[in-house]
C-alpha cells in the first residue's frame, strides 16, 4: 500500500522567483535552510543534506514542477514517490501546492508536517530576507541581459537574412544581365552575317582582242598531186593514135 498527500499555503514571492529558487542548488537550500544540489545537465538534486534525492521529470516555468523523489527512509525495494509542486499567483504572493503519491504506507502524515515545518515556514522567511531580494533582482538583470542577447541574435539573424537576400538578388540580376547580353551579341552576329555575299562572284575570261590592222592571211589550198597514168591506159592511148 501507498499513500498520498496535499499540502498548500501562500509564499510572499511570485511564482518566478519560486521557481527558479526550486530548481537552483544554492537558492534552494538559502530557500530552505539547508544544503541542496541541483544539477542542470541531468535534472538531477539533493536537498537537506542528502536526505531527500530525486530527479526533475517535467517543467513548466514559473507554474509547474513534477520530480521523482524519495528520503533515506524509503527501503531500496520502495518505488521513487512523484512530487508535482504547483504555483498560483495570488496577489502578491503565490500559493504553493505540494501534491505527493506513492507513499510508502504509514509515512504520509510524517511527510505533511515536513512540508509545513521545513519547507513552507523556512520559504516565507526567505521570502521577506534581503537575500532574497538581492536573488531576485540578479535574476531580473540576468533575465534582461538574456533578452538583450536574444534581441542581438534576432538581429543579427535578421541582417544576415538581408545580407543573403540583398545577394541572391544580385547574382539574379548579374544572371539575367549576362543573358541578355549573351543575346545581343548572338543578334549582332547573325546581322553582320546576313549582310556578308554568301560567295565570291565569278570572273569571266575577257574576250581576247584582235590586233588592229593586220588582215589574216587567206589560207592556202592544198592541191593533190596529179596521179601518174597506169601502163594499160597508156597503151590504150597509143593504139587510138595509130586508128586515127
């Protein structure tokens, strides 16, 4: 068996400062009047010397805080208790409700006068302290230098998104600079070649001049030889001079 409890009552501080003193080791044991740990990388802490250890499972700043938590009271077989710590402006003050399950049986009314007798009484008086004043008002320029950091990142981030737009503008212009010129010179191109004749124009051969004055020579005739008659015929020829 388990048991479970419910414990409130209104801290003079806000709900910030109850915060941020909850989940810091040295705050929290100033808060408490004892030592504590706190150690942001894991979530992990201790408080009152030790005799309460746990770790950190949800957060929800300056409202909600839910811890796996125990004492050296619990026997290693006892699961971790679950703590939620719930803060509720009121004024000026926040009510701070303790909500804690899975008691180990018979311990619960231990716990609730632990919480009014070494938590809540110790955080008022806190509360009302100069340290505790000093606290908040190192958080508050903590958080002002925060939000200045933050206003110079968003800046800067803001001018380096000008810078890379003013950039991407410029190598577009250049782009369409270098086409259009790219296109002009191509048109210019194919002017100068339009205007070029396509090929060398032939030359006729000049007709040759005759020389002026001289007469070309008639040509000769060429005359066959006369043929030499033929013995017979010359027989013939004789035998009609001896008729006659």
């Amino acid at each position: 068996m388990s048991e479970s409890i419910e414990v409130s009552r209104i801290i003079p501080a806000s709900a910030e400062a109850i915060y941020k003193a909850w989940l810091s080791g040295p705050e929290h044991g100033q808060m408490t009047g004892s030592t504590a740990t706190y150690n942001e990388a894991d979530d992990t802490f201790t408080a009152w010397e030790g005799y309460i250890s746990g770790k950190t499972l949800r957060k929800e700043p300056f409202a909600r805080i839910v811890q796996a938590w125990r004492t050296t009271e619990f026997l290693d077989a006892d699961p971790d208790s679950e703590l939620e710590i719930l803060l509720d402006p009121q004024g000026e003050g926040t009510m701070v409700t303790v909500r804690q399950s899975n008691i180990p049986d018979g311990q619960g009314d231990a716990y609730r006068s632990g919480w009014e007798e070494h938590y809540f009484e110790p955080m008022i008086q806190y509360s009302k302290s100069t340290r505790a004043k000093l606290n908040q008002a190192g958080h508050a320029v903590s958080d002002a230098a925060e939000a200045a950091g933050d206003a110079i990142g968003d800046a800067a981030q803001q001018v380096q998104k000008s810078a890379n737009q003013a950039a991407r503008q410029v190598r577009k212009t250049a782009k369409k600079a270098a086409s259009a010129v790219k296109k002009f010179v191509a048109q210019a191109k194919k002017k100068l070649a339009a205007r070029k004749p396509k090929g060398k124009p032939s030359r006729k051969a000049a007709p040759k001049r005759k020389a002026a004055g001289k007469k070309a020579a008639p040509k000769k005739k060429k005359v066959a030889p006369k043929r030499k008659a033929k013995p017979a015929a010359k027989k013939k020829a004789a035998g009609k001079k001896r008729r006659g």
